[in-house]
C-alpha cells in the first residue's frame, strides 16, 4: 500500500478489493461535497453515508485533506485523458476549442464537485484543490494557443489563457444553482464567448495582420 504526502496521507491500495473500496469513498465524498458542501462533510458522515467503518476510512486517508488530495489528484488523470491531444493533424481552432470544452463539461456530468471546487471562492485546502486543477486547464489552453499563434509573445499567451480560463469558470457556474442551465446550453454560449474574445485578442497583438483559423 502507497503512502505520500507526510502532512496529509494517502495510502493507495494495490489489491483489487481495496482499491474498489478506495474509489467508492472517493466517489461518496464527491457527491456529499457537490449536494452539502465541503465544509458540511465530515469524516464520519462519508463514512457512513459510504457504508464503510470509520477506521476503513482512515485507512486510506488521514484526514479530509487528504481525500481531498486523492480527489483532485483522480480529476486531473483523468481530466487529462478527456482533452483533445494537442500533438495531433491540428484541427480549427475553433473545432479545437469546442472539443475542448465539450471534454470539460462533459467531466463535469460525469465527477461529482468538479465545478463546485473549480469554481470555489473558499480558502484553505478547498483552493489549493482549485488552484492545481485550474493550472491543469490553463496549461493546455497555453498549449493550444502556442499552436495555433507560434509568433505570439508568451506574456500575451499567458494573458489570453488566464482570461480564458475566467471566462470558463464563470460561464460553468451557470449550470449550479440558481441558474441551473442545461449543460448542452451553456456549451454553445461557452464556445461563442471563447472564440469571440480570442480572436479580439489576437487582433489586439497582430493589428495589421488578417487574422488566420489555422486548419489543416
């Protein structure tokens, strides 16, 4: 069994069964924190609520923390497995954003809290949970962006990103209470506003150039 992370500990299990268990209390927690909230959720209430002893509990973790930890370490494995590939036949850019944000709203249907700790305003772990997965998402934005515009400076590309990146988390809020819009909705104003606000950008740093979709 795995253990990191001397403050809060994780113990990864390797054997089929337990790895099973782990998982489940994982995913019990997401739903907890996604219908209560994160500082409503105690370590016994998961446990309970996950069907298993206290003690099987923090057998895998130490503490909430710590859980939290193994969380947003699971969201980015697999966050990263439903973004497009970046060293592939390049597509439109706007193709390439669309599948992008399909990839992360889909995760979101599918992960319970993904959006909720995205899109926190809290402190403490619950942030650093944040911070990890919103460098996550705006590293691949960097990435696209070099691609597509190679002459651009990196300040600017930095810029562009973080931009984006708010745009994303404030338009993914709209799918939480109160509004509570359609996913399939708020992906296709998404994609608009994404587009719109990198193609203005872009004009901004290359005024006398006609700007260029790259595509095949």
């Amino acid at each position: 069994m795995e253990v990191e992370n001397k403050q809060h500990q994780i113990h990864r299990p390797k054997q089929q069964r337990s790895l099973t268990r782990y998982h489940h209390i994982l995913d019990t927690a997401a739903v907890m924190f996604s219908m209560q909230g994160y500082e409503n959720v105690g370590t016994n209430h998961i446990a309970v609520q996950a069907g298993v002893s206290v003690g099987s509990f923090y057998r895998f973790f130490s503490d909430k923390e710590a859980l939290v930890e193994a969380l947003v370490e699971r969201y980015i494995t697999r966050l990263s497995e439903s973004l497009p590939r970046l060293d592939e036949q390049p597509l439109p850019m706007p193709t390439m954003v669309e599948m992008m944000l399909k990839g992360v709203l889909e995760f979101d249907r599918q992960n319970a809290s993904f959006a909720q700790i995205l899109t926190t305003t809290q402190v403490g772990q619950l942030a650093q949970a944040a911070i990890i997965i919103h460098l996550t998402l705006k590293g691949w934005v960097e990435r696209m962006l070099n691609l597509y515009y190679p002459t651009i400076q990196p300040e600017a590309i930095h810029l562009c990103a973080a931009s984006g990146m708010g745009i994303v988390k404030g338009m993914l809020t709209m799918t939480q209470p109160p509004d509570s819009i359609p996913i399939e909705v708020v992906l296709g104003e998404m994609v608009d506003t994404l587009i719109a606000y990198v193609e203005t950008f872009m004009r901004k740093q290359r005024p006398t150039d006609t700007f260029e979709v790259f595509s095949p």
